[in-house]
C-alpha cells in the first residue's frame, strides 16, 4: 500500500511524504503508483521549477518528501490540488493508497 502523508501547520499545507508501493500489479504496468507518483513529481516540479521555491525533497525507490522552504498561495494551491485529487484515488482504490494529514 502507498501511505501519502499532508503535512499541515493550522490550515496551510506544508509539504508531503509518500512511501511505499500500491501492489496493485506488476512494476511498469501500476497505475496507481503512476498516478501516486505522476501528481508528486508534477506538484514538486512546479513548485520548485515554475515557481522557483526551494525546496527539501528525499526521492528514493518508493519513497518521496517534499517540504518546499514557502507555502505561498501557488504552493498552497498545488498542494491542496495534489491532496484532493490523492484522496479522491484513494476512495477509488482504498486497498493500495492510504492519505492522510498530520498537523506539525
């Protein structure tokens, strides 16, 4: 199962964590750890290459956090964007992908 994690300081999202694999099927053919991981790295690129945000990002095999150094509006908006449409997959496909938030 992946496990997405929001980070959130009072309503402002801060960043995210995402870890492990869905299993629902076979590496190269899951669409759910393309989707999990499609809305990461197109949430972290913008953020840090469009909006030109730094940021702290870990990537490794199934694993991936990102706490940009800013949450302006653009970053807020992309990361609550990535929230909704994570948690939308998740109630399709509760089995394989986990979110939540954790207030820090």
């Amino acid at each position: 199962m992946i496990k997405v994690t929001f980070f959130k300081k009072g309503e402002d999202f801060i960043g995210f964590e995402s870890s492990g694999h869905s299993g629902y099927s076979h590496e190269g053919t899951d669409i759910i750890c393309s989707a999990v991981s499609s809305a990461a790295y197109m949430t972290a690129n913008t953020v840090t290459e469009i909006l030109g945000v730094e940021a702290d990002i870990t990537v490794e095999d199934g694993y991936m956090k990102f706490i940009p150094e800013k949450t302006a509006d653009g970053v807020q908006v992309l990361l609550k964007g990535m929230a909704l449409h994570l948690n939308a997959l998740a109630e399709q496909y509760d089995k394989y992908l986990c979110c939540k938030e954790k207030t820090v």
